[in-house]
C-alpha cells in the first residue's frame, strides 16, 4: 500500500511512495497501434549488474528538471519535477556587454534541497538510494573555483558571441578531427569557452577545473570534480573522437590541462557531503558516480542487446544515433556529427531540434490528438509540413516552415499552420517529425541489414501517428518502440549506475521492454508511401 508524500515542493510533481515492486512489475501501457505490436524483448527491466538499493537520478533536460529514485528491480518509486528557467547574469563591477544568459543553477540548486528535504525523511531504511547519478543536455560547462562556481554555465540559446571567438570558429573546419559542425549560438560549447576566457579573463584566473554540466552536479553533490567522455564530445570542439583525447585546439587554447581529470560516467567519484546528507536524512555512505550526457544515457541501454540497431532519443531534441555507421558519411552543414559512447566509441549522430517543432506545429492543440485516424485525416486532405519549426539546428538550419495543401503553399508563411484544422495539428506535426527522422537515419546509416532495428525512445514513441508514419517509412527495417515508463535518459543513467570496472557495452545491461510496430499495409501504406515521395521531392529540390 503506498504511503503518503510530504506536500508538493516549489511546483514539483510527486508519486506516492510504494513498497518494493517485485521482479514482475510490469511498464505502463501505451497506445495502441492500428495493428499488433509483436513484443521483441518483453518483460520488465531486470536489476543492472550491481544494482544493490535505490538510485537517485537527476535528469536535468533543457525544459525541465527530474529527481526520481529507482529501485534495485528497476521500478520508479517517486519522483519530483520543476521548469528551468535561466537568467541574465553579469559578473559583479563589470560592464554589461560582459554578462550573458546563464543557466539557472542556483534556482535549480535550490529546488534539488527542498525536494530531498521533503523525500529523506519518508524513506525506510530499505528504500535508502545507494547511489547518485546525473544526466544532463549537452553544450554547458562551469568554470569550478577552489570550492565555489566562478561562472555559471551559459545557456546554449544565447548567441551573444559577436567576434570574440576567431580561433575557435576557425578550428571548426577540421571536422575529420573533432566531429563537430559549426552550429548556431552557443551549441559549439568551445565558442562559449573562447568567449569567456576572452570576457572574463581576470576571474578566470581563480579558476580550478573547468567541468561538463553532469560533473558540475557530481561535485555539487560530493566535493570531487571530474569530467567525462560523453559531455566533451556532444558537438564541442573540444575532443578529437578518432584519437580518443582533447582536440588540438582545446590544447593549444589552454583548456585540456584545466579540465577535471576523467573518469568513466558509471564510476564513484565521491559520497554525498556530510551536510547535504544530515540536512536530507540520507546515507553519509551514498555513492555519487560521474554522470552523463543524456542522449548517450539513452544509447548506452541498448548497446548490449542491440549494438547495431539506430537509436532515436526524442525530447527537445530528437537525436539519431548510429553505432557502427561510417563517420565518412556525415555531413556537417546539416547538423550531422561524431557523438562519443560513454565507452568512448565514436558514433554518427544527426538531430533536429524536434520537440520544438513538434510544439510549434500543434500550435496549442493537444498532442493527444496525434491519433492514427487523424493521421489519416491528414494525408485524405492533403495537408503537408516543410521545414524548419526551430532556428536551433538540424538538417534546414534557416530555412522557414511552410504549409502545404495538395501540393500548395499556403499564404500566410509559418503563422498556415493555423489553416490546418485544431484536431489536425498534432497529425501533422507527427507525421513531419517521421519524415525529418527517417530521412536522417538514410544518410546516417545508408543501406544498413534490413533486419538492424530501429529503437525510438522518449514522447514520440508514444505518439501513435508518428510511430505509424516512421514504421511505413523505414520498412522493411523493424522499428522498435521502448514502452518503458521511465524516460530513456533516466532509465540509461540508473542502468550505468549498475555498471562496473569489468562491465562493457556489449556485455552488461538487461533487456528492455520493446515493441515492433507493424508497418500500414494496403491503402494506408500507398498514401503514406506517396507522402513520403512528395515530401522527399520538395525538401530535396
């Protein structure tokens, strides 16, 4: 019987509390599909290697921010959720043009205490977490003093950089070395290192460590300061993938020998302080590991069981990742790039700032409505989307959305989307975000086995059109939903939390509760299948 929690704390969203689940909890149910899914590795989530206890996960995204502790089985116990929001911030005695949009961690800070706070005393002595884990977006990094944040971490949405940053954007053409495309605002993090060492230069010389967002929270929690392979390289500039070290121009700009020293993202790097323990009423012993990026949290879950499938991690960003795909194919100029495993391995990545454009497609109309049957609305009546919905990245970085209809432009330019009927829109905006995924994992992965999977975690393996357009579209690979009610990033952070020193990629990890989504046969499949021939015509001309 669940017992009950403390109110809700600064906004966050709360679960009862239940007594260990057995090894037969099972997830969550999802949408039906218009046909049988046919379960391709069921059951539950089976307990990682070393899973003793409970784990605390913070999954910090760029819209939100997640506490949830896991049991040993896997099953969610409780969890806490509040918005991020940043701020404008200037150092103190600085001019104004020094100052930038930083991410609001002293707020979030603030809410992690309260929320803990709240759950510590609740716990029983069973349902203590052993250990602490972080995930995080990518593109942020703190500048660490002897014992305090010399500078917080610039929101990767600010673009106030003007022509600061010369070597670093100069260092973009040598992708072959780093991976890394040129990107807009501050989705390089070395143009926001470049700029900061130029802005701020005198405050820098109080600087200690420079750390990736996830190991900023590992020190937050435990005093030790370290960095990892999977935040250095999402898009930074700052790791060569191929050579498995820092970039040449992160050396020659002095930043590799101020970087924490590393250590692998599922290794202890400290215990929680003394104080935060006593003031939460958890274990002064409770483990707090290194951390990760979060899409590289979802992609390390399935490399045992599926190593060569294409993962697809969908949230504010949709990322496709392909292990084992040709880094010679990628193509920068469309936001196409080296990734690195929390193993190290390089992987080809595409990604499209999806969630966004999702949310601008639907136009206030609720994502519920993303039915099969309003797909098949959408395609009866012609209604098309072109890109782009977001000015962040992706394959048509400065291009503008258009509103089609049979084939025509609707006037109105990105604002034609309110043309579309309101119960429409969610359709719409799901089959576009099928069309975008499909075409990146072509160039992403080429002719890959017909048997390699595709597996789409996050919303969007939730939304029955979607799941039905991307299904048609990638026929005859197989295309997996995960039906896990845990988010993938979460899931992937307690899954390494379970890892160990002996543990690998290939040779850890349980099996997944995932779904094969039966691709449309007949008419459905012929009218999605000209969709998708019209589409591609008009993007590609």
């Amino acid at each position: 019987m669940a017992r009950s929690l403390p109110p809700d704390h600064a906004g966050t969203r709360r679960r009862a509390l239940s007594r260990p689940a057995s090894r037969e909890t099972t997830s969550a149910a999802v949408p039906p599909a218009s046909t049988p899914d046919t379960p391709d590795t069921p059951g539950p989530a089976a307990a990682p290697p070393r899973a003793l206890g409970s784990t605390l996960v913070l999954d910090i995204g760029k819209s939100n921010a997640k506490l949830l502790l896991i049991d040993a089985q896997g099953a969610e116990l409780w969890h806490a959720q509040c918005p991020n929001a940043s701020v404008d911030w200037t150092p103190p005695d600085s001019p104004a043009a020094d100052g930038y949009r930083a991410l609001g961690v002293q707020r979030l800070g603030d809410w992690i205490d309260g929320a803990l706070r709240a759950l510590g005393p609740t716990l029983t002595a069973a349902q203590q977490p052993a250990r602490l884990i972080t995930t995080t977006h990518g593109a942020a990094f703190c500048a660490l003093g002897d014992d305090d944040l010399l500078l917080p971490p610039i929101d990767y949405e600010w673009d106030g950089y003007g022509d600061d940053t010369p070597g670093f954007e100069a260092s973009l053409a040598n992708f072959g070395h780093h991976g890394t495309p040129p990107l807009p605002q501050g989705l390089n993090a070395g143009r926001q290192l470049a700029w900061l060492q130029r802005r701020h230069a005198a405050r820098l010389q109080g600087l200690r460590h420079w750390l990736p967002y996830p190991q900023y929270w590992a020190w937050w929690f435990s005093g030790a300061a370290r960095s990892e392979v999977s935040s250095l390289g999402c898009h930074t500039g700052l790791w060569a993938p191929e050579h498995g070290r820092y970039s040449d121009w992160a050396q020659a700009a002095g930043l590799a020998a101020r970087f924490a020293p590393q250590a692998q993202a599922w290794e202890t790097v400290g215990r929680l302080r003394p104080e935060r323990a006593r003031a939460w009423g958890l274990s002064a012993e409770l483990e707090v590991l290194a951390g990760v990026h979060d899409s590289n949290a979802c992609l390390a879950r399935h490399l045992r069981h599926h190593p060569d499938a294409t993962v697809v991690s969908s949230g504010t960003w949709t990322v496709i990742m392909a292990p084992g795909a040709p880094t010679a194919r990628l193509v920068p100029e469309r936001d196409e790039l080296v990734n690195v495993a929390v193993d190290g391995r390089a992987v080809p990545t595409a990604r499209f700032m999806g969630g966004r454009e999702f949310a601008a497609l639907c136009a206030g109309a609720d994502p519920a409505l993303a039915t099969e049957q309003n797909l098949s609305r959408v395609l009866a009546e012609g209604w098309s989307a072109l890109p782009a919905w977001a000015d962040s990245g992706g394959p048509f970085l400065g291009q503008r959305g258009q509103i089609l209809r049979h084939g025509q432009v609707q006037a109105g330019g990105m604002e034609a989307i309110r043309q579309v009927p309101t119960e429409l829109r969610p359709a719409l905006a799901a089959l576009y975000c099928a069309r975008v995924i499909a075409l990146l994992i072509g160039e992403l992965a080429g002719q890959r086995a017909v048997d390699s999977p595709v597996i789409l975690e996050g919303p969007l393996a939730h939304n029955p059109a979607c799941c039905a357009a991307l299904a048609a579209a990638l026929h005859p690979r197989p295309l997996l939903r995960c039906t896990d009610p845990v988010e993938g990033t979460a899931r992937g952070a307690w899954l390494l939390a379970g890892w160990t020193a002996e543990t690998t990629a290939s040779s850890a990890g349980p099996a997944h509760p995932l779904q094969r989504i039966a691709a449309a046969e007949g008419g459905p499949a012929q009218a999605l299948s000209a969709d998708a021939q019209a589409w591609l015509a008009l993007v590609s001309g």
